[in-house]
C-alpha cells in the first residue's frame, strides 16, 4: 500500500468500517515467486464473514470537471496487475479470491442516486468501491494499449461483472449519503 495514495487510503478506510481484516502490503519492490518476478498485492483481506481476498486497488477519478464533464467508468489496468493477482490469488491457495478494486473519486458536483451501494465518505472527499473477480476480468480483457501493456473490459463487459465491493466481502451494501 501506498500511503501517499488517497484511493488506497480510503478503500483501507472503507474496509475497517466494513468490520474487515485487513493487511496492506508495502510495494517497495516486486516480489519473488518460484523465482518470477511479481507484483505485489495491495491488500490482504478477511471479511467478518470469513471471506479471504486479495486485492489490488486501482484508483480512478470519475466525473471530470464542472467545464470538463467526463462520465466513463474507467477499468484499465497493467496486463501485468492482472497476472500477479491471479498469480497471487493461487499461491495463498483453496479459499481466496481474487480482486480488482476500483475506487472511484467522484467529482464533487456529480449526483448520485440516494441509496447506491459502497459510496464512501473519506477526508470529506466522495468515492464509490466497486471490484471485479480477476478471473471473470481475464475472462474478457481486451488490450487498451500494446505500448502500455494495459487492458480493459468494454462498457458492457464491465456493467457486467462489476459489483459493489460489499458483495464480495459478503455483507450487505454500505450507504452514505453523499453531502
């Protein structure tokens, strides 16, 4: 985890809310792995109700600018992010699972629906945490840019398979109505 990261702050603030264990790993440097270099987790996570995760956050801004609306539910990632997790997810063995973790800053003019599942309050900042299973995401990953090495889903292979995070943490959706 990276301290100076306001999404990894916050989804660590969201989890602790949540009643949830959590280990935020430090990346100073990639691990190793039977000898393969690989990048490290985010979070380690257990869920009141026992679930088991490991989770890698990706931050993304949502909503743009009062002049600059920009209303996309960005999902890219590293290709690589998506191997290591599964790499990950594999090693802890039977029990764990592997996440995608999308926290989404929302811009402050933007309207939410009352009632959406995982809006989170944070340092009077907004955000929405939602994942995707990294096999599920693998399972449909198109290459965004073969010079970045990056990946995404389409809007509807995302709409898809993205859920609120409380769902895979096996407990009922947290609401908080945005100020």
């Amino acid at each position: 985890m990276k301290t100076d990261n306001h999404y990894e702050v916050a989804f660590e603030a969201y989890l602790r809310e949540r009643g949830a264990a959590t280990l935020p790993i430090v990346e100073a440097r990639r691990s190793y792995l039977d000898e393969d270099s690989v990048k490290s987790p985010d979070f380690l996570v257990v869920a009141p109700t026992d679930t088991r995760l490991v989770v890698d956050v990706k931050g993304r801004k949502f909503g743009g600018t009062p002049d600059h609306p920009r209303r996309i539910w960005q999902n890219w990632c590293q290709r690589d992010d998506v191997r290591s997790l599964e790499t990950w997810t594999e090693h802890f063995g039977r029990g764990f699972r592997g996440i995608l973790a999308f926290v989404y800053h929302l811009a402050p003019d933007l309207a939410i629906a009352p009632f959406t599942p995982d809006v989170f309050l944070f340092r009077d900042e907004c955000y929405l945490v939602r994942g995707v299973d990294v096999g599920e995401y693998r399972a449909v990953m198109r290459t965004r840019s073969p010079r970045w090495a990056t990946v995404h889903l389409s809007t509807a292979a995302f709409r898809d398979r993205v859920r609120p995070f409380s769902y895979f943490l096996g407990s009922p959706p947290l609401h908080q109505p945005k100020n």
